[in-house]
C-alpha cells in the first residue's frame, strides 16, 4: 500500500507515544520507509531503542550528534518524507506548530518541510477541549495540516472524553489516502507542453528528424492533467494516445512547434519544454524529389527558432521547465542552458546513463536550478513526471506572486 513511500514519524512526549511504535509497525508493514525523530520528552515514554528497532534507522532527537558532532539537517528531513506524520502530538507540539516555534529537531523539520503534515493529538480531554488547544488545531487545518481526529475514550488520567489519540489503523488509512489521492492541485492552472521530435522537410519525399518518441513529455503531460491543470500539448508526430485531459496540438517542423508553443502561451501560466526541436531545417524545401546523381550531395541547413529561449524572453513571472538530453554528464552544458533560455529549472538526462533517453520507459534525471542540482535514481517515466509536477508545486508554493 505504502510501497517505497518515505514516511518520517515525530514522536512527542505523550503516554499514547507507545502507539507509535503500533504505527511505525504497521508503515514498515505497508512497505513503507520510516524515519523516526522524537522530542526530547519523548525519550521518556518510549525509548528510542524500540522505536530504531522497530523504524530500521537511528532515531533523530537533536540537531547534532554530541558525541561526533554529526549534523541531523531537518532541510534533507523534510526532503526526503512524503508524508509528515506527528503522532502523538501534544498540546505543547501543536501550540507551537500553530506559531511557527521552533526549539527542536521536530519542529524545525515542520517548518521546513514540503510534504503533506499529519498530526494526530494526544491529551488529557479538558486540555483538549480547552479553546487554546481547538484555536491551535484550526489554525494547522488552515494550514493545510490534516488533524487525526481524536476519538473519545478512556484515557490515562482516569478520565472519559475526546483526546485519545486516534488509533495507528485509522492514522496508517489517512497516511494511504493522503499518498494515493489524486491531488488537484494545480486547478486553474494552464501549461504548455512540448514534446517528440520535430520533421523538417527536404523534399516531398525525405525528411531530417530524431529518435524522440514523445514518452516524456506525454508522461508530464498527463501528470499535469492529473492534477488539475489545463494542458496545451504541442506534440510532432508520435504514435503515442492523447493523455487524458489534455488539448492536442499536433506539428511537424520546429517552425510549426514554434508558432502554436508561442500562441498557446500567451493564455499560458508556464509550459515544459521536453520537445526534441530539430536545430537546423534545410535553407529550402524542394518542390519534386530530389533525383540523386553520380555526385556528392550537400543540403544547405539554417538555425530554426529556439522556443524555449523565446518564451524565456518573454515568460515575466510565469514558469518555464526545459530539457537537456546530453551524450557525456552535461551538467555544465545544462547549466548554460538553464541561464541563456531563462529557465526555472532544467531536467538534464544523459545518454550515457542506462535506461535513460529515447524510447525506453525509463529515464534517469538530474533537476538543476539556480540553487543546484539533484540526481534521481532510474525510474519510470511517469514516475519522472511526477517528481517534476512536484517541483513545479513546489514553485508555486514558495512564490505566491506566480
Ligand atoms: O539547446 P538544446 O536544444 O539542448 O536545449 C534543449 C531544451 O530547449 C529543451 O527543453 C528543448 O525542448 C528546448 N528547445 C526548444 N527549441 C529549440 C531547441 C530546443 O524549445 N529550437
């Protein structure tokens, strides 16, 4: 259910902490991998030996190891999770989650953090109840926090009511749903996508083109669709179905791709560009076939247009992702493009990487922005077009002007 989901579990100090172990259980269970980072009163109620144990990775309390001084980057923590779950989350945690406070390792890693939060309270029921507490809840709800909802019970006061934590069962479900649910969350949002190779006409008869099967940016096509978004797909020829959702433009010369990429983004909120756009187009297209002779032949070629760097040029606040498929590393090369085509980030894929490149279903990326670059291991296409709708979330997160 949880296969390779990376959940990261923050236990806080809370009789209800030995719950937690139950659900570290139960994610390992699902497939799921789980990293573990405590409070320092939650050492107390559970001990982080059980929940190592249990997680299959050391438990992370402080900001640095004090033995060798090691550091615990809360930045890569909240990376690396899906899925954010703080079960049990006392008063004191969800109070200072509400108002941003962050004194230790859990906390900061909240703050930081891109994935969906789960927290599942745990307290004494008058402290649950207390309008403080209810205050604080609603707040992370409209954040974007999912709240387990607590149900009443005995709990370890003596005492009955609401304040239980919510068992780890009903917590693993919402972790699934949250996971699995088809998020619309790019709704209202409208993008161009280019992709295949592009024909550039010689003759009636022959044409120059590339490997490109179009897989890629069909692939991000229908992950942006997914989620919501309005999908302009300027496409060359390819013998791919039309994704789901999406409005199909189909080119054959990098002069027709150019054209309708540029009209369709004038409505445009941003476009990916993952088309193999020929370089060079023959100076002249000749009206008859060619007839060969005894001689040697040359075709005079001249540049086509660059799309991307057009929309660069003219793209404002609006997002713009490129390619660059290069046959040696290429980090260098990719940079460069990134600049000179005004690009938010480039999705560098190198030939040299097996699996990677023309009309396999795999691919092997590298994202490069501004700030740097990160390397993902081989994966599915569709799953390539995922992390980059994440990123391109991601954007939209951090720049509430876009
Ligand atoms: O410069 P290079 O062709 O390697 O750059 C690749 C990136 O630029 C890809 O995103 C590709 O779709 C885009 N491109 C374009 N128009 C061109 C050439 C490349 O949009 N004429």
């Amino acid at each position: 259910m949880l296969q390779g989901k990376h959940i990261l579990l923050g236990v806080t100090g809370s009789i209800a902490a030995y719950k937690a172990a139950v659900l570290c259980r139960l994610l390992k269970g699902a497939g799921a991998e789980v990293k573990v980072v405590m409070t320092a009163t939650a050492k107390q109620f559970i001990t982080p030996l059980t929940m190592a144990t249990l997680s299959k990775n050391p438990i992370l309390v402080e900001f640095f190891d004090p033995e060798n001084g090691q550091w615990h980057s809360h930045i890569s923590l909240g990376e690396w999770a899906d899925c954010y779950v703080i079960a049990p989350a006392t008063a004191n945690t969800i109070a200072k989650m509400a108002t941003g406070v962050a004194d230790n390792l859990l906390l900061t890693t909240y703050l930081s953090a891109r994935c969906q939060t789960i927290v599942a309270p745990a307290m004494d029921c008058d402290m649950f109840a207390h309008i403080t507490t209810q205050t604080n809840l609603q707040t992370l709800r409209s954040h974007g926090v999912i709240i387990a909802d607590s149900p009443a019970g005995e709990l370890a006061s003596g005492l009955t009511g609401k304040g239980r934590m919510a068992e780890p069962e009903q917590i693993l479900a919402l972790i699934a749903q949250t996971l699995t649910e088809k998020k619309k969350s790019l709704q209202g949002k409208h993008f161009v996508v280019t992709a295949g190779a592009t024909i550039e006409a010689i003759d009636p008869v022959r044409y120059i083109t590339n490997h490109s099967t179009g897989k890629m940016g069909y692939a991000i096509a229908a992950a942006l669709a997914t989620r919501g978004a309005e999908v302009t797909l300027v496409t060359g020829r390819t013998a791919l179905p039309t994704p789901e959702g999406c409005k199909r433009v189909d080119v054959l010369s990098a002069e027709q791709m150019y054209n309708a990429a540029v009209e369709a983004f004038t409505t445009a909120d941003g476009a990916i560009m993952c088309a193999a756009v020929a370089d060079y187009t023959p100076a002249t297209v000749a009206t008859q076939k060619i007839k060969k002779s005894d001689d040697d032949m040359s075709i005079p070629l001249v540049r086509t247009k660059d799309i991307a760097a057009a929309l660069g040029a003219i793209k404002g606040d609006r997002l713009l992702v490129g390619f660059a498929l290069e046959s040696d590393a290429g980090v260098e090369s990719a940079q460069g493009k990134l600049k000179r085509k005004n690009l938010d980030f480039i999705v560098l894929n190198s030939l040299t990487d097996s699996g990677a490149g023309f009309g396999v279903d795999t691919n092997k990326v590298t994202f490069i922005d501004n700030t740097g670059s990160t390397t993902l291991p081989l994966m599915s296409k569709a799953e390539v077009a995922e992390q980059i709708v994440d990123k391109i979330e991601t954007l939209y997160a951090h720049s509430p002007q876009r």
